[in-house]
C-alpha cells in the first residue's frame, strides 16, 4: 500500500564500475534473471543498458520480455531451454547434439545466423554437456549451416574461498575444454565461468565476459571489499500513533505488554508484504540470541525503533514514545533479503542525474 523499494540506480552503476575495474577488458554480463534479484527485470535493465555489454536470463519467457521491453544488447537465456520464439538478439545456451539440431532448423526457417553458447558440466550437475561428449558435439556442429558456436561456459557450484580443491577441479575440466576447443574449431570464441565471487576472489577465472549479479546489487558474495555500495530500501510509513496505558497488550497474542505509558506507531507493512521472513535458516544459537538481543528491524528518523508483540498480516506495531513520531512519516525497514520481500511491493527508482 504505502511501502516500496527504492532501487538506487546510480549504486548499481558503481558496482557495476567497480567490478569492471578489476575484469578489465572482459566483456560485462549483466544478470538479471529472477527479476534482478528483486529489483526489477526491465526497469533496472533499461536504466544500465549502456553500461553493460549482456544481459543474462533464466528463461525463454525473460529473455522475451527483455526484447519486447527494448533492449538491444545481446540477451542469454543461461538454462539449456529454448523454443521457437528464439530470435536475432536472443543467444540461447545449448548443451546437446539434438538440441543443436532443433537450433539449426529454427534458425534456418527464421532466416539468420543464429549464436549460441555451448554449456559444459565442470561438477556442479545441473547443466551441461559432458566433456567426453566434447568431440561429437563439435563434429555434429561443424554440419550445421545456420548457427554459429560464439562462446562456450561453465558455472561455479560452490566458491573459491569455501570450497577451493572443488572449484579448482572444476576449473582445470574447463581449461581442459577451452583448450580442446580451440584445438579442434579454430573460431573465435568467448570463453566464461566467473560469477560475482569467482570474479572478485579468483582472478584467473575472468577470461573473456563475467557474469555478474550479486556484486552487481551489493549483496557481497566475498570476503574482498571492493567498496560495493547498497542498492535499495525498503520503505513506509506511519499510518497512525496512539497512546496505551501502563499494563495493557498490544497486538497479537498478548505477547507485548506495557510496562509504562507509550506512544505506538500502525506501520504499514507486514508478514504479507514480507516482514519478518527470512531466506537462510537461523542456527538455533542465533535464534536465542536473537530472542535476547533482538536485531532493531525499522528506522524512523534515523532511530532504531522496536516492534510489539506478533506483526499482522498488513502492519507492524513499533514504539515511538522516545521519538514522537507523526502520521506519514517515512519508516526504514531493515529486511535481511530483498527476495523475501512480495513482487507486488512497488520498486521506485532513483535514476542517475
Ligand atoms: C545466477 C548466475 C550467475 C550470477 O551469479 P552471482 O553469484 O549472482 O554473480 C552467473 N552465471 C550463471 C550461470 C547463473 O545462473
């Protein structure tokens, strides 16, 4: 209702900048599948569309929606899906012979030289084509008149800092390939497996184009500080402040009772909009520290203020006896995940000037 995420452009922008410091003449994807990580697919694309080179999807479905909505960068749909709606502009990701086959004959009817790029499962399982299965696909490829084999990637599945023999193995498969390929199909080719924590810790794996999300909208995946700066807010307002009595409840469960007279703020915003829920799991040590030492969840006038009692579905009761704080006023809510937050929340965007 009156709650909405202010997606700070300008910040994306830097982070954008900071990691292509470090990437150098590597080419920027841009990831913004699963809406930019919250922010909002097409709004947030078209604002850093010439500050990036790609943009990276999920989905056949994405990726259209991208097009449609007037970006002209190359767009990736980074699963092994595609249908016929693949056009010019729309760079599949195949990662089998039949697959190959299907884009060769689409394209082939469409009209144009269609690009793609060849996934390789290097350990993570999820995608991919085998390595040994490497020689076939280029033979099979080399018959194909219609499409062109412009890049070839793999994914990290964990990251170097936490898991480096892992990432190194899965790493040296893919230099395996890279070399491989160059052996037996003589293009050029863009080669690339570094997301945002591969990327900042692991500088080797850069090569070609990274594909970056998290650094991209501030939420660290490294230990490294390359000053990334926060990208949005979640904000709302006051609806109201009334007065309790010493000795009262307030809101649900009987579980707040005053222990002296207080000013309470109606905050509009609740477990509906996503207050409250969090994305990872709390280890049972921190959930008792927590319960002792609870982490201030709202701002109003750069204070920290306390909830009451059990949030509601639309609203949040908080107390503002030390603050006097006004209807309308503007509410900072600390969420510990943008995801957690409901799509239909509206994002405002403050744009570069
Ligand atoms: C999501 C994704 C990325 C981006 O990862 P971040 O950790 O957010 O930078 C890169 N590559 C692929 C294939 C992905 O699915």
């Amino acid at each position: 209702m009156n709650s909405f995420v202010e997606v700070n452009v300008p910040n994306v922008i830097h982070n954008i900048q900071s990691v292509r410091k470090l990437s150098g003449d590597a080419l920027f994807m841009a990831i913004v599948k699963s809406n930019a990580y919250g922010l909002g697919m097409v709004e947030l694309s078209l604002q850093i569309q010439s500050f990036v080179d790609r943009f990276g999807v999920n989905s056949m479905d994405e990726a259209i929606q991208l097009i449609h909505s007037g970006i002209t960068k190359p767009v990736h749909i980074l699963s092994p899906y595609f249908d016929d709606r693949v056009r010019e502009g729309i760079i599949p990701t195949i990662d089998n012979i039949a697959d190959l086959h299907r884009y060769d004959s689409i394209c082939e009817n469409k009209r144009y030289e269609g690009r793609f790029h060849l996934k390789i499962n290097t350990g993570m399982n999820r995608f991919g084509l085998e390595i040994e299965q490497l020689d076939d696909f280029i033979e099979a490829l080399q018959r194909c008149d219609h499409i062109t084999m412009e890049g070839v990637f793999s994914h990290f599945g964990s990251t170097y800092g936490n898991h480096r023999s892992f990432t190194k193995k899965q790493w040296d498969k893919f230099m395996f390939c890279k070399k491989r390929i160059s052996m037996i199909y003589n293009q050029p080719m863009i080669f690339h497996i570094a997301n945002s924590a591969a990327c900042i810790d692991f500088p080797q794996s850069r090569l070609d184009m990274v594909r970056i999300g998290n650094a991209m909208y501030g939420f660290l995946s490294s230990k490294a500080n390359i000053g990334l700066l926060p990208t949005f807010l979640v904000k709302t307002s006051v609806m109201s402040v009334r007065f309790v009595n010493k000795g009262e409840y307030v809101g649900y469960g009987c579980t707040f009772k005053a222990k002296q007279n207080m000013w309470i703020a109606v905050i509009a915003f609740g477990v509906y909009d996503g207050f409250g829920l969090t994305r990872t799991r709390k280890s049972f040590l921190r959930e008792i520290y927590l319960r002792f030492f609870p982490r201030p969840k709202l701002l109003i006038q750069k204070q920290h203020i306390k909830t009451l009692g059990n949030p509601s579905m639309t609203y949040i009761l908080a107390d503002v006896t030390s603050i006097n704080a006004k209807p309308g006023e503007e509410v900072i809510l600390k969420v510990d995940s943008i995801l957690s937050l409901k799509e239909t929340i509206k994002r405002k965007y403050v744009i570069p000037t």
